[in-house]
C-alpha cells in the first residue's frame, strides 16, 4: 500500500508538469520558420513575435542564401508583410534593409503592385524609391515592426500566421513573384513527451484507484 501511495505522487508530480508546461510553450516569445515551400523560391522565412499583453514586435528575417530567381531580374524585394492576429490596431516599421525611412507600411495584404487589397490583421510594407529596394544578396534580410492588437488575439502558437514577400527587379515593375504562406507548426518533441507524460499520469492514477478497489 505504501509503495502505491508513492508511485502515485511520484505520477502526480508527473502529471502536473506534463499538464502545467504545455500553456507556457504558447506565450508570446514565439519564433517558426518557413522553407521548401511552394512559392519560397529558394529563401527560407522566420517570424519571430515577442511581447506581452496587447504591444508586440514583429521580426521578419528573410535568408535569400539558397534563393532562385523565378523571374529574369528579379533580384530585388520590394513588398514585405505578415499577419499573427486578425486584427491590428496600430503598427510601426522600425527596421529594414536601407533604413526604414524608405518603406511605408499600411495594413493590407502584398498583390502584384506591392501592398493592396483588405486589412484583416495584415501588416505590409512597401519601397516608396527604387534606393529603398532590399537587394537579394545571399544572405538575411530583417524587418522589424512594432504592432498593438487587442488582448488575447494573438494566434496561439502562431499557427495560422501569415507572412508574404514580392520580389521585383530594379525598376519595380515585376509581376508574379510573390511569395505568399501561412505557418502551420509540428509539435515539438519536448512538447509531445510532456503530453506523453501528462497522459501516462492520467492513466497510472486510474490504476492505483483500480488496485484499492
């Protein structure tokens, strides 16, 4: 009976970590990545979200290192945005290749002429002169955005997010290259053996109930 009772805080403790954790995995210091996508080109794309209650930072990092140009001189980005929420309430570019002084940022998706269509918690920003143009260069180009939402309608986990590049040649008159994709996430293995072990918990306290009746 006493080896019972100490498998079952033994399983409780357990238990506790597997069902406690799970939540944190959700806040908001979230990072995920995009690649080998249909319309990724070759670049890889990572969004990182931080911040906490409804003020966020948004950090859009582009690798153009394996990137394939799937237009003749398109060798250049000129329209960036992303979506974690599907509404924003102000937002703010703070950083981009060139300065940001060179981008303007409205909340509407990307299309063949940069930054148009609907709101709907899309963030994009655009060149306004051909020297703000992010040039393709083999390596990371990095947006930072600074955006409130209202509270708790950050997508949890940031599945369903959205983030999007139009890349154009020097004159920024280029169709049809448009990168467009939403995040769906895998869970990680960490999270899968916490839910493992929150299960196996659930189970042994239903055996030691079972072996006292």
């Amino acid at each position: 009976m006493q080896m019972q009772k100490i498998f079952g805080v033994v399983l409780g403790m357990f238990l506790a970590m597997g069902l406690t954790v799970l939540p944190a995995q959700a806040l908001i210091d979230e990072s995920i990545k995009i690649e080998n996508c249909a319309s990724c080109f070759g670049s890889i794309y990572e969004l990182g979200i931080a911040g906490s209650g409804t003020s966020y930072t948004a950090t859009l990092t582009i690798d153009t290192s394996g990137y394939v140009a799937p237009k003749a001189g398109a060798d250049f980005i000129s329209a960036v945005n992303f979506k974690v929420s599907n509404d924003v309430l102000t937002y703010n570019l703070t950083s981009a290749p060139g300065g940001f002084a060179g981008w303007a940022t409205t909340e509407t998706n990307i299309s063949n002429g940069g930054c148009a269509g609907g709101g709907q918690g899309f963030v994009c920003s655009q060149d306004i002169a051909p020297v703000s143009l992010a040039p393709v260069s083999n390596g990371e180009l990095n947006w930072v955005w600074a955006f409130t939402i209202p509270e708790g309608s950050l997508f949890p986990d940031l599945l369903g997010a959205h983030i999007g590049a139009k890349y154009n040649n020097a004159a920024g008159t280029l169709n049809g290259a448009i990168t467009s994709e939403e995040f769906t996430r895998v869970p990680e293995p960490s999270i899968l053996l916490l839910l493992g072990t929150g299960l196996l918990g659930v189970g042994g306290f239903a055996w030691v109930r079972n072996r006292r009746n």
